[in-house]
C-alpha cells in the first residue's frame, strides 16, 4: 500500500540553494526566498542600513543591505560534491554575498571525479550585488570545476564580483599541484526582444583552465611564474560607476616598467592622496602584486596576481577602502573577507 | 570520437603510404620514363590558397605586434643583464602558443565549420578577450584579413560556385560562405556590435579559400609563432639564423600537431585562459617605459 506523505515535497536537492531579494512596497528589501539543501548551507544574518548614506547622486538606494554567507559543511568540497546555488536579486535591491574563510577543495581519489559548484545571479535594473569572497583554495592532487553565470536583465544592474585562486596549502609545500581547476565567470544581458535584437548575449567571459593540456612540456606550477594567487575583479554598472574610475585611473598611475627614476620628477610636496598611493605602490612592490585594469565593453576587468595569498588580499583590501564607495553603499561587511 | 580520428588518421596514413610505394614501383619498372602522376586540381587550389596566406608579405600588420613578447621580456630581466634571454623566449613561445590554442583555436574551428555564426562568434570572442591590448591586436589583424579578402581575393575565389572541382553542394555551401563574408564586412561599417577579430574570421576566409581545415588551424598557429620568433628577432633576443632553426625545429612542428589535435573537438563555450599570468604580461603592456611593438 502506497503511503502519501500529508507534508508537500521538498522541492530542494542536495547541494541545490536559492536566495531571492525582493522590495516589499513601498522600500523594505527582504529575503523572500532562503533555502539550500547539504552540503551548502546558507547563513544570512540581520540586514543593516549602509553606513554612509549617498544622496548627492540622488539614487534611490534600498534602507537595508542583505547578506548572505555561503557556506559549505565541513568548510570545503569533497570530492564529487555538487553545489548549485540560484540567487535572484530584484529591482532596487542591494545583496553582499560572503564567504567564511577560503573554499577548500580537498584530495580525489581519482582525478576524473570533478566536484562542481555552481552559481547563477539574475540582477533586475536597478539593483547591485557585491561578491568579494574568499579565495579559492584546492588542495593538491583535486579537480574542481566552477561557474559563476551573472544575468544583466536590459544590460542594466551592477556588479562588484571578485575570483580568486590559490596555490594549495603551501606551508605544506603545495605549489599548484592540482588534476584540474575550472573557473568560469560569464555575464550575460537578456536583451530587449521588440527592438530587435538577439533575446541574450554574452557580454564577458573570463574562464580560465588549469589542467595538463597545452603541449608546453612545463608544470604548472612553472607555468604560473612564481605567482601563487590570480584573481579576477569583475565591475559593471551605475553603483560602481566611480570605483571602476578609480581602478583604471590607479593602473593608469602606475610607474612605468622599466623606467628610470632620474631625481627629477619627485615633487617636494605630496598631498595625503599621493602619498597614499606611493604607499600602496611600494607595498605591491614588497608584496610582490602585479595588476592591470580595463576598460572592456562596459566593464572594467581587474587582473591580479601575487606571491603570497596575503599580497593579494591586502591589495585588494587597501583599492576597496581607499576608494570608499562599497564601504558607503553596502556597509564594512561587504570587505569581510579581506579583512 | 578520439578512435574514429585515429581510425581517420591510421587511414591516411596508410594512403599516403601506398601511394609512395605506388610511385616507387612506378619509376623502378622504367626509370627512364616514369609517369609523373598530376595531383588533382583541387589539392592544387588549396595549395596555392595555403602559399597565399602563409606568405609573410600577406598585409595584416601582425609584424606590429609581439603578443606579450615584449612585456614578458621587461618582467623577466636576465641577471647579469648580460645574460642571454633566449631560454627564457624558448619558454614564452610555449605558453603563447599555449595560449592561444586554448583561446582562439576553437573560433577558428567554429568560423570554419559553421561560417553562418560568424556574427556571435565574433561578438564572443570580443566578450572573452579580457585585455584591451590583445583585443587592438586581435582586431587590427582581423580587419586586414578582411580587407585582403575585399580587395585582393574576392574577385578570384568569389564566383566560381563549382570551379575547383567542387560538388554542387559544396558549391553551394562555397557561395554562402562567401556571401556571409560579404555581409559581415558590409556590416562592419555600420554596425556598433561587430568588431572583426582574427580567429573566426581566419576560419571562415579560410573555408572559402577551400584550405583543408586541418592545415587551416596548423597555419593560424603556425602564423602566431612565426610573428612572435620574429618579434624575438626585433627585440634583440637572437639573430635571423636562430629564429629560422627554431621555425624549422621538429619541436615546434609536433607542439603545434599536438595542439590542433587537443583542440579540434573544442567547444566555443570552454575556450579559456590557461596561462593567467599571459593576460598580466599583455595588458601590462601598457605599462612600459619604451615599447617598440604596439603589443
């Protein structure tokens, strides 16, 4: 005899999440939808109102910034563990994604087990997400696979998405010695069908392969240059409109490879600005941070690399806060991971 | 799918094989007249199409570029400076070949089989070239190639539906090629979306010109070592002899064998960066006191 259970289905699946954010009339953001099934687990602590409260560009910007950590049990992925996660940011809303401490992928058996992790965002006009989560750390001897896929509805939408990788556990010696590891970062646009043109388009991808095709002959760990962290900044839209600038003026600033400092150009009077920046350049220096920013198709693309995880995560930290506006609009939270 | 090539290949290879020993017997049964068998007019065609755009005299301007050569050279300063920087070159030709297999390989692939996409072709190989450097490169080049095809080889290869020996179907296939071609380049002027990289177009001009795709894809590799070798040359890195042995050298020969191998059944979609630190050296490019290349 067949048993009907009184309770509805789960509707959930293992390693399956979704996180909505919509604005409850007239202008209360709220966490509509909150779920996820192990090994995700999903933790959203109380909303807070952004610190610094910009009028002056006249936005109308939503009284509660959400966040949301993901996270992982065990805090890391197992090898053949899939994660999917959905996350739909509404219009007018605002949603700082966090992780806790780096991702770990840890040790397969066997090299062709790939673990998953997925990630979709649809971002509505008019509202901003804030990714800038720890890196990602595979373990020697792994092979992970990653997609973060960002939907623009009309191109509009702002985005401020961070990715990076590193090494391994290097106080153990690891230097890149990883199977295979995928990272995929795609933004897409749904375009507007009546005026003809195509219903989506790709707009970026950044995907990068590490694995032992290629033909060079050389180790990965040779193929990397002494680098053990790459990362990706992705920055699109109208929230971050002044950050981008900041990103491509700084890069712009930049000493010149290979140039000579004659005695000639040192101007006797910096202003704290200045010096700031002559700070941060020489700390790249020790740390061993290398960077270039551009202005591609309506983004600006941040590549960086450095020595030491900390190279990085200092960096990017010191950009973040010297700018501000992150800080102003999504509140100290949304930097937790650089801390 | 990887027996059938190599079912294909064995195949060939035993073709070739046969034929050898067919013209071996040939001329040892009359040495004095023994019958030079003419290939077919079509390997002829093709032949010739591959010398057109193998010739370094080919106008795209890639003698501008150094693909990251020139960048990479300024971040790996030899010490003593003294020092000779060609192992360090032999090393970046790996990873830009390297690199651009992973990246543009298969857009060459695609434009070729399937020249009707060219248009999202293009626009995704513009969404997933991160740099603006080797975007201008990419761009400057597939505009020239282009304009080759506009000004130069049109009027030759443009016509003839079921010259070259061609089946009708092949023929047709030929004409529609060519006439998305004609759009494109028609299309470029007004439209804001289109923007002409190399790689796909290089596979669709490429089809057109009837070059088998196997030599299309060796060439379009082939092509990017040659200019970075000879932007060694420029950069003072080794001298004219040396650059022509490691052109000739049967390393360079099985790596990019080996590369069309790895690649041709690439999918678009899961074209990638797999050398991170090649986007840091071209975009920081930029970045030089002195250049000599414009990337």
């Amino acid at each position: 005899m067949a048993f009907t259970s009184p309770f509805a289905k789960a509707a959930s699946k293992p390693g399956h999440g979704s996180i909505v954010v919509a604005l409850l009339p007239p202008d209360t953001p709220v966490l509509r939808t909150l779920s996820y099934q192990y090994p995700l687990k999903l933790v959203a602590p109380d909303p807070l109102p952004p610190s610094g409260h910009d009028d002056k560009d006249g936005s109308t910007a939503p009284s509660l910034v959400h966040t949301v950590f993901l996270l992982t049990y065990g805090g890391g992925i197992v090898a053949g563990d899939s994660i999917d996660l959905a996350v739909r940011l509404e219009t007018g809303t605002r949603l700082v994604l966090l992780t806790q401490g780096s991702t770990k992928i840890f040790k397969t058996a066997d090299p062709s087990m790939v673990s998953i992790q997925k990630m979709t965002v649809t971002v509505a006009p008019n509202s901003a997400l804030v990714y800038l989560p720890d890196p990602v750390q595979p373990f020697a001897q792994t092979a992970f696979s990653q997609s973060q896929i960002y939907n623009l509805e009309n191109e509009e939408g702002s985005l401020c998405v961070c990715d990076w990788v590193t090494s391994g556990r290097s106080a153990r010696g690891e230097n890149w010695d990883i199977y295979e590891y995928k990272s995929r970062n795609e933004v897409w646009t749904s375009g507007d069908k009546a005026k003809g043109i195509k219903e989506t388009r790709l707009l970026l991808r950044d995907n990068m392969i590490l694995d032992k095709h290629g033909q060079t002959g050389i180790p990965l760990a040779e193929r990397m240059d002494g680098y053990s962290v790459f990362g990706t900044l992705i920055i699109r839209g109208t929230v971050f409109a002044h950050l981008s600038k900041f990103f491509v003026d700084e890069f712009e600033a930049l000493p010149r490879i290979g140039g000579r400092d004659w005695g000639d150009s040192v101007s006797p009077d910096l202003t704290p600005k200045e010096q700031r920046r002559l700070d941060r350049q020489q700390r790249e220096k020790t740390n061993g941070v290398v960077w270039s920013a551009a202005n591609v198709r309506g983004f600006v693309l941040v590549k960086f690399a450095s020595r030491e995880v900390e190279g990085s995560r200092n960096w990017l930290r010191d950009m973040i806060r010297e700018e501000g506006s992150i800080l102003g609009a999504f509140g100290e939270r949304a930097v937790l991971c650089l801390k | 799918m990887s027996t059938t090539d190599s079912d294909q290949q064995s195949l060939k290879d035993e073709i070739a094989d046969l034929e050898r020993r067919l013209q071996d017997a040939k001329s040892r049964l009359s040495p004095s007249d023994a019958i030079e068998t003419l290939p077919t007019l079509a390997n002829d065609a093709a032949l010739h199409a591959l010398f057109l755009l193998s010739d370094s005299a080919l106008p795209l301007g890639s003698f501008a570029f150094s693909s990251g050569l020139e960048s990479y050279l300024a971040h790996h300063r030899p010490s003593p400076p003294s020092a000779s920087q060609v192992p360090s070159f032999y090393a970046f030709l790996r990873l830009s070949l390297s690199t651009l297999a992973s990246t543009a390989l298969p857009y060459v692939l695609a434009g070729y089989r399937s020249p009707e996409d060219i248009e999202t072709l293009d626009n995704d190989f513009d969404a997933s070239t991160p740099c603006t450097v080797a975007r201008r490169a990419s761009i400057a080049q597939g505009r020239a190639l282009l304009t080759v095809w506009d000004r130069s080889f049109k009027t030759q290869y443009a016509g003839s539906t079921t010259a070259n020996g061609r089946s009708e179907t092949e023929g047709k296939a030929h004409t529609s090629a060519v006439e998305i071609l004609t759009s494109f380049s028609k299309d470029l002027r007004t439209s804001s979306h289109l923007n002409a990289h190399l790689a796909p177009l290089w596979g669709v001009v490429t089809n057109v010109l009837s070059v088998p795709l196997r030599d299309s894809a060796y060439l379009f590799l082939f092509s990017h070592a040659r200019t970075v070798i000879s932007a060694a040359v420029r950069a003072s890195v080794m001298g004219p002899y040396q650059a022509q042995s490691v052109l000739a050298g049967a390393e360079l020969q099985k790596r990019i064998r080996g590369l069309v191998e790895e690649g041709w059944n690439k999918k678009v979609e899961d074209a990638g960066q797999s050398v991170p630190v090649m986007d840091l050296w071209v975009g920081r490019h930029e970045k030089l006191y002195s250049r000599i290349f414009n990337s």
